[in-house]
C-alpha cells in the first residue's frame, strides 16, 4: 500500500498523483486556447467587461474539470444517471420557454438566482451521455437501429430549435451521426438520415442538381447499401429493400418540393444568414456584412497580425459579435496567421487524443462511444464556426470552444475535457501503469 515519507506536503502528493494520469498533449492544447481567447477579451475589448467574467468562469470551470476527471465516466452513463439527467435537462429546457429571459432575438437563457444559465449548451452533454449509454449496450446491427436512437435527440432538439437556436440544433445531429457511426452504422447508413438536408440545399441552389442527386441516391444505394444484411432474406423479405430504397428517393424529391414550406419555419434573420451564405454581395450592408467584415479583417491581419488591441475591424467595432461567434476574425487580425494556425492546430490535437481516447477504451463500448460524441462536439463546433469566418459555412451562434465569451459554453468545453482525461485515466492499462508507479 502507497503511504507518503514524512515531511512530505499533502498538497504536492495530491499534484503528483492528478498529474500521474494527465494527458499533456490534451492540457496543452486546452491551456493554449483559453489564453488565447483571455488574451484577446483583455486586451482587444478592455472596456466590456468581458475578460474579468470569463476568467471567474473559467476558474469554476477549473474546479469541475478537477471533479470530473477523475469521476468513473459509468456514473455519467449508467442507466439512472442519464435519464435523471435526461428529465432534469428538458425541464429546463422548457423552463427557457416559459421564463427565460431572450437577447437578440432568441430566448436561451435562464436565471437561477444569482447564475444564469444556457441549458442548450448543457443539453449537448445530456445527449451525448444518454447515447452513449444507449449504444453501449445496444450497437446498431440493423438500419433501424438507428431510427431508435433517434428518438432519444428529437425532444431536446426540438425544444432548442424553438428558442430558436439552429446551431445547437445541428450539433446534436451531427453528435448523433458521429455516434452512431461509432457503434456500427455505415457510411450509407449515415448518407440516407442526411441525404433530406442535401437536397434542400441543393434544391435552393439550383433544382436540376437536386433531382440528379435524388436519383443518384437510388442507385448508389441499389448497388451497395447493406447488400450483406439483405442477402440473408428469402422470398419477400427481400423485396423489402427496394421499398426501402424507394421511400428514400422519395423522400429526398419530397424535400425539395416542400423546400419553400419548410423554409416558412426558419425565422427571417434565419433565413437572411443562409442567403447571404450563397452570396454575401446581395446584401453587403445587410445579412452578408457579417462575413464580408470577418473576411476583411482575417485578411487585414497578414502573417504577424496587427498586434493585441490594434486591429482596424475589430477596434472600430465593424465586426459583429467579436466576443462571441466572430471572435477568431479577431484573432485573424489581431495575432495574425501564426496563431490562428496554431488555434486550428490546438485543435486538431484535442480530436485526435479523442479519436485516440475511443480506440483505448474499445474494450468498454460506452466509454468508445463516449469519447467520439465529445470529440465530435468538438470537431463540429470548430467546423462551424471558422468556417462561417472564412464565408464557406453558413452564420450560425454556434461558439468556439475556449474561445468564445460565455460561461455556460467554457464551463462545459471543461468538463468534455475532464471526461476524456477521466476515460484516460480509467483505461486498464492507465490504472496498472499507476499502480506500478505507485509501488
């Protein structure tokens, strides 16, 4: 049994045994990105306010990264606690309809007492915790596997949506996607639950690509969708995959001939980000200003930047939300190529010690699956929101994790790390690698 020499400090024992099971490479990264983001709340926006709030969220954040990372992820995931979890989420959620107070447009924010909270940021922990729960121990062998799963997404989706919040709305389904994958799903498998939201696109850009794709989508699913699984039917069963494939097809026409009725749900700034996508000059001083403003000022900054607090764009205020969603247009400016690279490197670490993290655990289907629906927490979110920088994604308030001003979204970016630094520390071979250390 480990006991400590005398004259040893209890506090050093306690530093030595956290930082025993600490994966440097996902500290780093993280460490790297919060000063980032610090750096630019203090110096480039010093009169906000912004910096000192963020730095109290993020030592809070600090303490529950502590918490969690060394919780047995399986109390995350057991079947009570992410149902308890589950129900105590859509109350919330639904307590933001009734009383949450709204910003801009949208209602997403909750007081309780003295905290504010925005349970959609929460809600993407819950989802990916009772996914994991469920996959765990039910993989997907058949297609509708999936479509079983799919109704654990829909009720916390729905409810975000009609706050309306379209970026959180379509974490979840890429979280879902990605997980699914993880336990079993193909890549057709995937193409057909996407395939819908193709053809609206393409059906907005130009409909002859959207009827091309519609019938492509047949027969690349006639030559090669589960042809294994379906092989093993006789008689009329087999006949049940060309229904299927047909219903697909039809679905996928449905889509864009519904495509002006559905786009009615959207609301009108909404639908005002997804046009100016396509072509922010239609409206440069409207709903494409704030892509063209962002493209200037990541361009304006050059290799080394214009220096902390000294950007054009950003200190003349002419880029929207600089401390939220556009706040790595700031970075662009401000720091320069260099560091932007490095952000973008920061995290490409944090995905891959994910993807990593998943294959340690392959012996523990939920911990595997786990691991992927934060990595691809992750990985969507940076996507998204450097990509609506540089005008190749569509705006959506979706935050960039570290980065972006909130306390909600740091708080729980903290706590996906401490779950994937938890999955690390509680892999079998961590735990004997430790155990020697120890003796």
């Amino acid at each position: 049994m480990y006991s400590r020499p005398a004259g040893r400090n209890l506090l050093i024992d306690i530093l030595e045994e956290f930082s025993r099971g600490l994966d440097i490479w996902l500290a780093g990264a993280t460490v790297f990105l919060i000063a980032v983001g610090l750096s630019i709340l203090r110096w480039s926006q010093p009169t906000l306010g912004f910096f000192d709030r963020q730095v109290q969220f993020a030592l809070a954040g600090l303490l529950l990264f502590l918490l969690f990372s060394r919780m047995p992820y399986t109390f995350l995931t057991n079947k009570i606690s992410v149902w308890v979890l589950y129900v105590i989420n859509l109350a919330l959620l639904l307590a933001v309809m009734i009383k949450g107070h709204s910003a801009q447009g949208a209602q997403r924010w909750l007081a309780l007492g003295p905290i504010t909270l925005q349970p959609s940021e929460i809600a993407k922990l819950v989802v990916i915790f009772t996914l994991a729960s469920w996959f765990g121990s039910r993989p997907v062998k058949r297609f509708w596997d999936i479509f079983k799963a799919a109704a654990i997404i829909l009720p916390p989706a729905i409810l975000v949506f009609k706050q309306p919040d379209l970026g959180t709305s379509l974490t979840f389904g890429a979280i879902f996607l990605g997980m699914s994958f993880w336990s079993g799903a193909t890549l057709l498998d995937l193409l057909i639950l996407s395939s819908p939201i193709f053809s609206l696109i393409l059906d907005a850009v130009k409909p002859m690509w959207w009827l091309i794709f519609s019938g492509c989508i047949g027969l690349v699913l006639l030559v090669f969708w589960r042809r294994h699984d379906w092989h093993r039917y006789r008689g009329r069963l087999k006949h049940i995959r060309l229904f299927l494939i047909a219903a697909i097809v039809l679905v996928n026409l449905g889509a864009g001939v519904a495509r002006p009725h559905l786009w009615g749900l959207l609301k009108e700034y909404q639908q005002k980000r997804l046009t100016s996508f396509v072509n922010p000059y239609i409206d440069p001083r409207g709903s494409g200003y704030h892509i063209l403003q962002s493209l200037i000022a990541i361009g304006g900054g050059g290799i080394a930047g214009a220096g902390l607090g000294k950007g054009n764009q950003s200190q003349g205020a002419f880029i929207p939300e600089r401390h939220t969603d556009f706040i790595y247009a700031v970075i662009g400016e401000e720091l320069g190529f260099k560091i932007s690279a490095l952000v973008i490197v920061a995290y490409t670490i944090i995905c891959f010690r994910g993807v990593a993290t998943a294959q340690q655990c392959a012996k523990s289907p939920t911990g595997s699956i786990l691991a992927i629906g934060l990595t691809c927490l992750f990985l969507f979110h940076v996507f998204l929101n450097i990509g609506m920088t540089m005008g190749i994604m569509p705006v959506a308030g979706v935050p960039l994790p570290f980065l972006s001003y909130g306390g909600t979204a740091l708080i729980v970016d903290l706590i996906a790390i401490a779950i994937l630094q938890s999955l690390q520390y509680g892999h079998p071979q961590q735990v004997e690698r430790s155990l020697q250390m120890r003796a």
